[in-house]
C-alpha cells in the first residue's frame, strides 16, 4: 500500500554555487561520507550532489512531514545497490520514523542533465495482520 510519494527538481547551479560557497560546511550538513566519495568521484559531481539532495527532499515530502520533521538531511542516505540502481538506507531519527510508520520499502527514481536534476520516491506501507 502507498503511503506516500514525493518528488522534487533541483536547479545543478544552485547546488554548484552552494558548493563553492559553503564546502564542507555545506556537504557535510547535507551529505553522509559514501553520498560524497560517490558524487566527488563522478566527472559531473554538482549533478549528483542535486540529484541527491532532489531523492532526500522527495523522501521528506513523501512522509508528509515538511520543515517540522526531527530528521536531519544525513539521516537519509541515497546510495546505489549492486545494479546501479538509486535505494535510500535510513538512519537515526528517519529509522525510528520508517519503522513508526510501518514503511516497508521506498523506490526511488533519479535523473539529471545539465541544468536539472529531479527525483521521485514513493513510500510502501507494511498492511497490517489481519
């Protein structure tokens, strides 16, 4: 059962001249240690750090909470299985809330190009036992 879905765009150039301004205080408020080995190794790294930052916010608004949530932005992790293919790991506060809310699994989708990047995910619900 869907519990809920999220989606979000994120202008590249905003992600770059945060980047270039802030740094590590940036990243690191932002970003766990793996999501920047991952994006800093990519020839385009600005498009991968906003195509993570666009999968995060996607999973905020999917679970309804907006701008009042306890969840800090490293407490959702965007990192990619075996396949290449985008999966969020939870930690802290964004576990306890998975687990609070009985999500089961989340799909996502991300994709970039120059100027945009934009995700989607969509939270599954556990059914409770009859």
């Amino acid at each position: 059962m869907i519990f809920g879905t999220g989606v979000d765009i994120v202008e590249v150039f905003r992600m770059r001249d945060a980047i270039n301004k802030w740094g590590m205080n940036f990243l690191s408020k932002i970003f766990t240690d793996r999501e920047m080995d991952y994006s800093n190794a990519r020839r385009f790294s600005h498009q991968h750090f906003a195509a993570r930052f666009a999968a995060k916010e996607a999973v905020f608004k999917a679970f309804g909470e907006g701008r009042k949530s306890p969840m800090k932005w490293t407490d959702i992790e965007v990192l990619n299985n075996g396949d290449g293919k985008p999966a969020i790991e939870f930690h802290s506060t964004a576990l306890e809330l998975k687990k609070q809310k009985r999500i089961d699994k989340v799909i996502v989708s991300m994709s970039h190009s120059k100027n945009y990047a934009v995700a989607n995910a969509i939270l599954l619900r556990k059914r409770k036992k009859a």
